[in-house]
C-alpha cells in the first residue's frame, strides 16, 4: 500500500512540473485546455486516492466526474 501512494505521489509531482512548464509558452486555448484536462487528472487521484473515494459509493464516484467534466468544459468554453 505504501508503494502505491509513493507512486501516486510521484506521478502527482510529475504532472505538476509538466503544468509549470507549459505555462511558460502563451496562453493559447489549448495549452490552458492541456492544462486544466491535466490539472483533473491530479483531482482525480488525489480525491480517489489519497481521500479513498474508491471505496466510496458509485453515486458519488459519477458525481465527482460528472462536476470535474462539467467545470472543464464550462471554462473551455469560456476561454
């Protein structure tokens, strides 16, 4: 168990250098679309790992998705 989380926790720090690299080039809408799709993803494994709401119930599981996808595609749409 303690090997998964360091890996999550790696792959969450490999992101966030990824993000701070591409906000260095200009603020094209598919650099911030890039950005917010990858800024996501670390919503979603911090919230199903390190909050354990893989074990939660699927209701809740599809309602985190469902407002993820909502809020990034309300601010593409936006941009």
């Amino acid at each position: 168990m303690k090997r998964q989380l360091s890996l999550i926790f790696g792959i969450l720090l490999v992101l966030t250098i990824i993000i701070a690299f591409l906000t260095e080039y200009s603020v094209q809408k598919m650099v911030v679309v890039a950005i917010l799709a990858l800024s996501g993803i670390k919503f979603l494994l911090v919230a199903f790992h390190f909050m354990e709401l893989k074990k939660a119930n699927v209701f809740w599981k599809v309602t985190l998705v469902f407002f993820l996808m909502l809020l990034i595609g309300i601010i593409a749409l936006i941009i």
